[in-house]
C-alpha cells in the first residue's frame, strides 16, 4: 500500500497558531516536504520536530514531485508544509496534490491558519461569498485580463500583495475597479498586525507620505448587482429600440421573447416596448404616405 500525503497548515506568523494534530502528524511521519527549509526549520526547531526535511518548491515542483510520488508509492508518508499557512493556497503545494491523486495516493488535509481567510473574517466586509486571487499575475497582458474580470466580481474580492508592490497594484486596481470600500491587513496574527478599513483611493493617499511595511491581504468589496444593472441599462439606451430588436431576432429569436429580453434591458415593461414599437411603424406608415 502506498502512503498518505498529509497537506499540514502551519502559523502565518504566531508560531502559537500551530494545531496539536499537525505537531503530531510532523513527528509521525517519514519525511517533510517545505517549501522554504530554512523558515520551516524554526518551526521545527521550536517544537523539537526531527523529521527529515526536504524541499519542495516552485522551481523544482515538476522534478521534486515525480520523486516525492515515488516515496509515496513506496509506502512512506509525507507531510507537506508551506512557508505559512495552508499548502496548495498559492504556492507550489496544488502540483504535487495532482501528482498524488493521479498515482492513487492517499491525501488528506489537516487544517489550520490561512491568510485570505483570516484576513476575510476581520474586513468588516461581507463573508459569504467571496473570491480569491491571491497574488495578481506578474505577466502584463494576464494581469489586465484578471483585473478585466474582476470589474464585475459582485463577490469579496481577497488578495495578496508584497509591500514594495503594493502601491503599484492599488492604483491599478483603482483604475479597473473605481474606488471601493476596503480592508488592508497586514503582518496577520504578529505583534505588528493592523487593520485599515478604508478605500482604495484613500489607501493610495496614505500611502503617498508612508512606506508600506509587512505582508498584504486585501479585502475589497465586490460590485452592487444594482450598479451593474444600471451600467446594462445604460449601454442599451446607446442603440436605438429598432437595433437591440434586431440584435435577438437575428439570433432567431421571435419578435415576441425578442420584445420580452428588450424590455428586460432596457428596465421598463413589454407593454412600454411594444407601444413604442407601434409609434415608430405608425410613423414610418405617416412617411411612407407622404412621400406617396
């Protein structure tokens, strides 16, 4: 039988936030996976852990996977720790998962601290939809392409920044969002966290006599459905009723549910469509006859 890959979480920064379980899984099993071993270290130095330690990380997740797969398959157990929080949340940990799974091997979690959602819990904003993208691409066009997408996240939005970034990417999320309410949290659950709940306008001003310090979650609040609604409605007051008609109807779609999803649009009722459709044929007719 193969062994189990155990996804360990480990303190984001009070080394007290660790679980009983995960101390004990640590010492139990025949080797640990961390992505950083020299941070990892003094967390297992601290609760005197003498496992041995291997790295496992994103410049070596292909190679160092195929060989941790192996060691699993041989019926030894690993436990997979990141540098803090939760293994598989933004870091390398997803590729040996799916390695793992793919080869049959066992893998459980053994829960504990995570950023986004300590950081979502204390924003003040809402809690139960939300979504997260962790650190925004570093590649241009796929950046623009997340924060194009986001425009119209009606769901907290959760991200990660580093301090010497921050400034950047709150001025590009001002220009892709608008200003929003927002929760900055920094250095979560060390003798230096803080919170600002603010707005991503006034974080940038904040900022312009400040140096920004310490890891970053960014909680910001998604978009109203009212306001996408009125930005919808707005956009089809651009083209005349005759066009947005003509838009469903060319898809095949009869003139009656044409009129339904037109009135739908534009917010008034298919009655108030219909009249209006009526108008423009009476005076088309009136032309018509005229020049008859």
């Amino acid at each position: 039988m193969s062994g189990i890959l155990y996804l360990c979480a480990t303190p984001i920064g009070n080394l007290e936030d660790v679980t009983l379980r995960v101390l004990r899984i640590l010492k139990e099993v025949d080797m640990i996976a961390a992505e950083d071993t020299r941070n990892s270290i003094k967390l297992l130095n601290h609760y005197n852990i003498h496992t041995p330690l291997t790295s496992y990380h994103e410049f070596n997740k292909i190679e160092k996977g195929q060989s941790l797969v192996g060691f699993l398959l041989s019926g030894s157990n690993i436990a997979l720790i990141t540098d803090a929080g939760t293994p598989g949340i933004s870091d390398p940990g997803e590729e040996l998962v799916k390695m793992a799974l793919a080869a049959g091997v066992t893998v459980t979690s053994v829960p504990g601290p995570a950023a986004c959602i300590s950081g979502l819990i204390m924003s003040g904003l809402p809690t139960r939809r939300f979504a997260f993208e962790a650190f925004l691409p570093m590649d241009k066009k796929e950046r623009q392409t997340i924060l194009e997408e986001l425009k119209n996240e009606t769901r907290t939005i959760i991200l990660y920044e580093a301090p010497h970034r921050l400034v950047r990417t709150l001025k590009e999320l001002l220009g892709a969002l608008g200003d929003r309410r927002m929760t900055l949290l920094r250095e979560l659950t060390k003798k230096h966290e803080t919170l600002f709940q603010t707005s991503i306008a006034s974080l940038i001003a904040y900022y312009e006599n400040q140096d920004p310090l310490g890891e970053c979650v960014l909680v910001i609040e998604g978009k109203s459905r009212e306001e996408i609604k009125k930005e919808q409605q707005a956009s089809w007051d651009d083209i005349s009723l005759e066009d947005h008609m003509k838009l469903y109807e060319d898809k095949g779609i009869s003139r009656k549910e044409a009129m339904k999803l037109v009135a739908k649009d534009k917010g008034i009722t298919k009655r108030e469509v219909y009249q209006q459709l009526l108008a423009i044929e009476e005076s088309v007719n009136e032309m018509n006859d005229a020049e008859d």
